[in-house]
C-alpha cells in the first residue's frame, strides 16, 4: 500500500471512526455531571449493546492503533517550517503533531487506568465511576496532577479532531475555497469548545463535587 493510501486512510479514521468515537465518549461521560446513577446508567447501555466485542475491536481499537501508530510515523519524518514562515497553518501542522504525541500518552494512560484493568484485573465497569472520582480528586502537594492531566489530554484530543477534520475536508476536496475552508473551521471550533466546556465540569465535578 503506498504513501498516498495510507495517508488518506490515516485521515479518514481520524472522522470515521476514532473522532466519532471520541465524541461519543466524552458526551457518555459527561452523563457523570448528573451523579453515579446516571453515569452507571449510560455506561450500562452500552455495555449491553449488540457484538460489543467486535465493534469495539474491529471500530475502536485497530483504527485507533493505525492511527495513532501511523500519525507518530509521520510525525518522525515531519519536517515543521513554522519557526522560518509564521503562517497559520503551518503552526496548526506543528500542533497537530504535538497533541498527536500528548493524545497518544493519555490514551495509553487512560486505557491501563480503565480497559486493562477490566480486561486482566476483572473490574466490572460498576467501578469505573468509583475510581474516576478516586483519581480526578486525587492530589499532590494540593495540586490535582490527573485532573489537570485529564484537562490537557481532552484539550489536545479535541483540536486535533477539529483540526484534523478541517484538514480532512481540504484533502479530501470537500471545501476547495478559503471561504470554505474557513466556515468549517469556524464551525468545529465552536463544536469543539463546546464539548470541551462541557467536559471541563464533568471533571471538575468528578474531582470536587462541587459543581452542579
């Protein structure tokens, strides 16, 4: 498979499936904003959908890999410009690939926190909400590390989906024009800045109990 497939498809997943799927997570998540009850109850559905396994295999977690492993490939033979020429994009290459980096560390963080845990130590997903509490409102010296550690990972996660969508729709010839180009951008950046508000008090919440 040459370059240019593979680059397409890396774009590709990074919508289909992995940025759906990271939408969807972080809106089940914020059914923790409510309480446990409803946070166990969104967790619940999901768990008691149809071939979980499967679509959690073969849509999750091996597009997640190839992205992800691709995306750092890449990331090695980039050769960034933005410090020689200023220009927007090229500044928005350069932290495309930073959070790409950031992204991979959380979600590696996040799954042996969760998923290996589950799957080797057998913690029933009644927990998770437990320990999600546990860590987001643990500290040291005072300071919240996980939680301000959670924070980033969502902030980097959620650029990279609306950057990356914004390049998708340029590659893919879907918005040929500036003026294109530019609503789209405006557009998933609200979208953008919106989960990410609404992610902010669910960790909040997790970490104080505090916000209602």
């Amino acid at each position: 498979m040459n370059a240019f497939v593979l680059r397409k498809l890396h774009s590709l997943s990074g919508i289909v499936p992995v940025g759906i799927f990271l939408v969807e997570h972080l809106w089940t998540n914020a059914a923790a904003f409510g309480g446990q009850e409803p946070y166990d109850r969104a967790v619940a559905e999901i768990q008691r959908a149809p071939f979980l396994a499967v679509i959690e295999i073969f849509g999750i977690f091996l597009p997640l890999a190839f992205h992800s492993l691709y995306g750092l490939w890449l990331t090695t033979k980039s050769k960034p410009n933005a410090g020689r020429y200023a220009y927007a994009r090229n500044w928005l290459y350069v932290l495309q690939r930073i959070s790409g980096v950031v992204i991979f560390a959380f979600v590696l963080a996040h799954l042996w926190e969760f998923r290996v845990q589950k799957w080797l130590f057998g913690m029933a997903s009644e927990f998770f909400y437990t320990k999600l509490t546990a860590d987001l409102s643990w500290t040291w010296g005072g300071v919240p590390l996980i939680a301000i550690g959670y924070l980033m990972g969502i902030a980097a996660s959620l650029f990279h989906l609306a950057n990356g969508i914004v390049g998708f729709t340029m590659a893919w010839g879907i918005t040929a024009s500036r003026a294109a180009q530019r609503r789209v951008g405006i557009l998933v950046g609200v979208f953008g800045v919106g989960l990410f508000v609404l992610s902010t008090l669910t960790v909040l919440d997790l970490a104080t109990g505090s916000i209602k």
